[in-house]
C-alpha cells in the first residue's frame, strides 16, 4: 500500500510542475518550481530530470530554464487528431445531464447566430425536447443572452431588434430597456437565465463558452433546460455546474472547430 500511494505522489508531482511549465512560456529553474509548488528542491530536480530523459521537458542551458518539449505538445495533438470533435464534447454534456437530471446543450455562434449543434438528453421520463440546427432567439433564450451580453451594448441591441423581439411567451423580454437591464445583468453574473420566455413551462441556464486562447469573445454556450417545476434557474448547484462545463469546453476551444 505505501508503494502504491508513494507511486500517485509521484505522478501528482510530476503533473502539477508540467502544469506549472505549461503556464511559463519563458521556462522556469528548478529553484522557481520548487518555491512556486513547494516541493523540495533536490526532488523537483530528480522529476524534471525524469522528465528531461523522456523528452517531456528540456533545459535551456542558457538561462537554466526548463520548458514544456514539442514531444508532449505531439502527444496531445496526436490523440486529438483521431478524435471526432464530439469525442471531446460530448462526455462533458452526458456528465452535465447526469449531474442536473436535465437536458444540456452546445449552442454555437455562426455569423451571428447561435445554433444548436449537440446535446445531451435528460435521464429523466419527463423532460424537455431540444432538436439539433435548432437556432435561439437571441433576445428569448439563455443561450442567445449570453451571446448578446458579450457584445458592445450598441451592437447588442442593435443584433436583437435586427432579429426581432418577438414575444413568444407572456414573459418575453420585448422592450428595448428591458432588454439592456437584462443583458447588464448577465454581463455582471457570467450566466444567463430563461424563465419561460421562448416557451412557456420552460426554463434554462447558459454560460459562454469564449475563445480563451484568441480575444476572449464568446463563441457559443452550455445551457441546461427543464421543465418549469424543477426552478433550475434558481439551483446554485446547476448553475455552477453549467458555468464549470462551459469552462472546460472553453479551454478545448483552439482545438474545436465546428461547422453549423
């Protein structure tokens, strides 16, 4: 049992100071990880010899900086180019609707539209039904609010007139004021929320989904949608839960590339 646990102590170190490489572009010496990760120093040097040996890392030895190789950038292009992109994507809605017991969707932004283009159904025999190419309304929907809170508030508004605020519903965010007060709101919580207004006895969560390693823009969003009576738009577990899936897939963005 000691081995054991002494073997996943190991590989616990040596993936938070890969971790900690991955975020230094310009390296670090052993005396920075060591003080960063608090990890003694002789076995911060034994790791990334370890590593240095199995090409994973190498030492500038110009400035005694070691840095993530090309090798371990290899590997994980290699496993993510025999993956379908909903390989990656997928797992992280089936979890999500596991976790909620509710639909989960990836909505993505295309030409300034968002569009539905994967799902994951609730494990529940009473539950909302979504369709795949479905397009959000923009002004009506959790999904499309987050699209809009991203945007300068001039262009914001100016895309959902331009699209139409449509009343779907009696509680359908209809007036321009309204909507501005809606879109500051999202902007200041990082989520959005749908308490039946594009259809009636349904509700949502979305969070953005941005382009971290580009400018930041949202480019799509997870929503989870239910019925009215489970009042997820008031869980603070299913909002989190919706914000954490939409981060991960966040950062698989620069990997993703989807055609709606």
């Amino acid at each position: 049992m000691e081995n054991g646990q002494s073997g996943i102590s190991a590989i616990d170190r040596a993936l938070i100071i890969l971790e900690a490489l991955a975020a230094a572009p310009q390296g670090l010496t052993v005396t920075d990880l060591s003080a960063q990760l608090q990890i003694n120093k002789g076995l911060t040097f034994r790791i990334l010899s370890s590593l240095a040996h199995r090409e994973y890392v190498y030492k500038d030895e110009s400035t005694q900086h070691y840095r993530i190789s090309i090798r371990l950038l290899g590997l994980a292009f290699q496993h993510l180019k025999v993956l379908d992109v909903y390989d990656v994507l997928l797992p992280i809605l089936r979890r999500l609707a596991q976790e909620t017991g509710e639909l989960a969707e990836l909505n993505w932004v295309e030409q300034g539209r968002m569009v539905t283009v994967a799902k994951a159904d609730s494990p529940r025999q009473l539950r909302v039904v979504s369709y795949l190419g479905q397009e959000q309304a923009l002004h009506a929907t959790a999904s499309g609010k987050v699209y809009l809170a991203s945007l300068p508030i001039e262009e914001a508004l100016q895309r959902a007139i331009v699209n139409g605020l449509t009343a779907f519903t009696p509680s359908t965010i209809t007036e321009i004021e309204a909507v501005k007060r809606e879109l500051d709101l999202v902007r200041d919580q990082g989520y959005a929320t749908n308490n039946q207004e594009s259809s009636e006895h349904v509700l949502a969560v979305a969070a953005p989904i941005r382009a971290l390693a580009d400018d930041g823009r949202v480019v799509g969003s997870v929503g989870v949608v239910s019925p009215d009576f489970h009042e997820i738009h008031r869980d603070p577990a299913v909002i989190e839960r919706t914000i954490h899936a939409a981060n991960e897939i966040s950062r698989a963005w620069p990997l993703v590339h989807l055609e709606v």
